[in-house]
C-alpha cells in the first residue's frame, strides 16, 4: 500500500485506489475527494508554497 499526502487538506490518500488526481509539472497529486483536487487545480502554487499548512 502506498500513501500520498493531500497537498490541500493533509491527509493520507491511498495511492492505488484514490480517484482523484492531477498532475501538475510533471508530479501527480493524490486529493481524499473532488472539492480538494478542484481547489488545488485553480490555484497549485499556493497549495505546493512551503509556507501553507494544509488543514481539514
């Protein structure tokens, strides 16, 4: 089993089974739902910034 991150919320995303992904430069994103990969898909900088905190 492998796990990702969601950059958005923070939390752990099945990678083998996850449904909801986007690939940005090049790297695929794992998101727990739909309104998470949305909101990273309008704005992925401010999600990939090392300064924001991801929260639920």
């Amino acid at each position: 089993m492998s796990i990702a991150i969601d950059p958005v919320c923070g939390m752990e995303v099945e990678t083998t089974i996850a449904q909801n992904t986007f690939e940005y430069e090049g790297t695929v994103y794992y998101f727990c739902g739909k309104g998470c990969r949305l909101e990273f898909e309008e704005d992925p900088q401010h999600y990939l910034d090392p300064g924001y905190e991801p929260s639920m």
